[in-house]
C-alpha cells in the first residue's frame, strides 16, 4: 500500500535539468542565478526589497538584526511555532515573551494585547500552515503602538495575504510549497535597510556593487546568510510552474472543506482528543499525519513551561495532516472519510 507521508518535497523538472547545467557549468556560488531568482520572485510575487538568504532561519536572524532588536528588548511571539522562530532571538538576548494560540494554532491577538508593556520592541506574526488569521489585527496594533511587526511566513508562500509587515522571512527549505532545497527570503519595507541586509548577508559589502573584501573597509559584522546558484535555479525551476502548484493546493484545500476538515495552504489539522489513536488509525491506511511543531515553552532554552489556556488545551489534540504536491483529490476524501469513521469509532466506544 502506497503511504502519503506529511510532507513530501516538490521539485519540478526545470528545476531538474537546470540544475544539471548549473551544475557543470563552473558557476555554482552566489551569481547570476541568485539575482534572476530575486528579480523573477519579486516579479512573480509583486513586491520588492527581496534579500535570498540561505535559509529561512538566516532571514529570521538576519530581520532581527536589522531591526535592532538587542539584549533585554521584549519580542512578543507565538508559543507555539517552529523553534526556528525563536532561537534568533535567544541569540540576540532579547527576551521572549511568549503569547497563547487561539484554536486555529495561529497567535492569539488577545493575549499579544494583554503582553505589550512599553519594553515591548517587536512582533512576531507566525502564519502557522500558511493561515494569515490576525495579521491585519496585528498590522494595525503595531502601527497604533509604534511596534515593529515581523513577520515568519516560512509556511505561506501558498497564501494570499503576506508579505504586509516590516519585515517578512520566508522559507525555501525541502518540504516548503516553492523549495530551494534549502533557503530563504527577507523582504524589507525600508529601502535603507534592505541595502543594509544585502551588506550583511555577505560579511558586510555589497556584492551588487562589485565590492571585494581588501578593497573595501568593513564597517559592519556582516554573515554568510547568501544563496547560491544551485539553490536558486531549484527555486527558479520550481517558480516557474507555482501558478500549477498553487492551484493544486488550492482544489485540495476545497476537498478538505468539502469533508468538514480546516485546510491552510501548507497543511490541513484537525483536533482531537484521542490523538495517538488517530494517527495509528491513518498510519494503517497509509496516511501519514503529525504535529511537525511543538509549544516552545517545552525546551528548556526557553525558559520552561508557562501556563497558557488554549495551548495547555490543545497541546495534545493537533493533528497535520497532508496536504502537497503529492496527495491528490481521492486523497483528500479518502483521508476526511477515515476521520469521519474515526469519530464514529470513537462515539460509539
Ligand atoms: C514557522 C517557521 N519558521 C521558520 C522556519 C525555518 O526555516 P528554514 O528551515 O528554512 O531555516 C520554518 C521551517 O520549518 C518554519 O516552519
């Protein structure tokens, strides 16, 4: 029996056979590539500013720097998301101030309000599935505050609403709706500080203006965040045919919905109280599922377990379940007709 795993890497075949000729062509580092990638992404995507990093991480880390954020400042985020969130800001000494998730696993706005004090220098909006669920709200509290609102969109490519806070880091990683293998995306509001990130991503000179470490003075403590040319024609090759994996995501989003399941573009969830039953139960059926992320008050990095009402309720009821280039529509009602029998199962125990 053929197993759907959870996520599955999509790579389309000009990715393939431009890779192949990258490949041989003696040209592999950052290059043309990486440039063409960010002209047709902007392009393709409508929107400028858009510095490649070589993972989402690296945009996260790369967004905190350049917004100052430093030892002490409070930065509100999600409880729960991929750790990749937070660990930057650890980094940074910045202290965490973690806000509840409302039943949708996106961060609840209420409880951002109650945590915003006037040590609070940042946002972080986390499109968890690719769902933009208080975003707007977010965007609007931040500009009346004064704060700045950053924005991990790692999972949203598939969405339509991102892309709208002053800083926005995006993934290319393996098993990301448009892959690079690995990599990632800033894009900046602010022109100067997107100049300034295009420095940092490469030790501290811009590479566009034909700087070269010996002839140019180093006045900034850049990293080595940027893309390669191998990457970005994987995620070329893969632009190139989004418009297709956007629709597929699309017709499986509405099947979901057909079958009384919530979908977001990166994944459908359902909650439930027997939730290791569950994932048995589709496992046998070939159906992979899982909860990818974790509350990050867990880790001891962080700082420890903390009391938040939803996430202590939901914690152990999550389920994702998969939704890419790999599932199709039989899929879809294949996957909503075993949690319907499921729940039946269950009912009647
Ligand atoms: C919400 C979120 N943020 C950040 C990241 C980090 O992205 P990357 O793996 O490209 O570093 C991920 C990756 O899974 C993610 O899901």
């Amino acid at each position: 029996m053929r197993t759907i795993k959870l996520f599955k890497p999509f790579v389309s075949w000009h990715a393939v056979w431009n890779t192949v000729k990258v490949l041989r062509s003696g040209q592999l580092a950052e290059g043309p590539k990486v440039r063409e990638f960010e002209e047709k992404f902007e392009q393709r995507f409508n929107t400028r500013n858009v510095l490649t990093v070589n993972s989402g991480t690296a945009a996260l880390e790369l967004a905190y720097e350049l917004a100052g954020i430093g030892k002490n400042d409070e930065v509100i985020t999600p409880v729960l998301t991929c750790t990749a969130t937070n660990l930057p800001l650890i980094h940074r000494g910045a202290s965490i101030v973690f806000a509840d998730i409302d039943r949708d696993l996106n961060i609840s706005i209420e409880d951002v309000r109650r945590k915003i004090t006037a040590r609070t220098k940042a946002i972080v909006f986390v499109h968890f599935g690719g769902n933009n669920r208080g975003l707007q709200e977010l965007l609007d509290i931040a500009r009346e505050k004064n704060i700045i609102l950053i924005e991990d969109a790692a999972q949203a490519i598939a969405s339509n609403f991102w892309g709208k806070a002053d800083f926005t880091c995006l993934s290319f990683q393996a098993i990301k709706t448009l892959t690079c293998g690995d990599g990632g995306g800033l894009i900046c509001k602010d022109r100067t500080l997107y100049e300034k990130g295009k420095r940092l991503r490469w030790f501290g000179y811009d590479r566009e203006k034909k700087q070269k470490l010996g002839d140019t003075d180093l006045i900034e403590a850049g990293y080595k965040y940027h893309m390669n040319d191998v990457s970005a024609t994987i995620g070329l090759g893969n632009l190139r045919v989004f418009d297709r994996i956007l629709a597929h995501h699309q017709k499986l989003i509405k099947e979901y919905g057909k079958g009384g399941i919530i979908a977001h573009p990166w994944f459908a969830l359902v909650l439930v109280d027997n939730r290791d039953s569950l994932k048995k139960y589709l496992f046998e059926h070939g159906i992979d599922s899982g909860t990818h992320h974790y509350r990050n008050d867990k880790y001891t990095i962080f700082g420890g377990r903390k009391p938040f009402t939803v996430m202590d309720e939901l914690e152990n009821k999550y389920l994702l379940l998969p939704l890419h280039m790999g599932v199709t529509t039989k899929d879809v009602r294949k996957i909503c007709e075993l949690v319907h029998n499921f729940n039946e199962i269950q009912k009647s125990n």
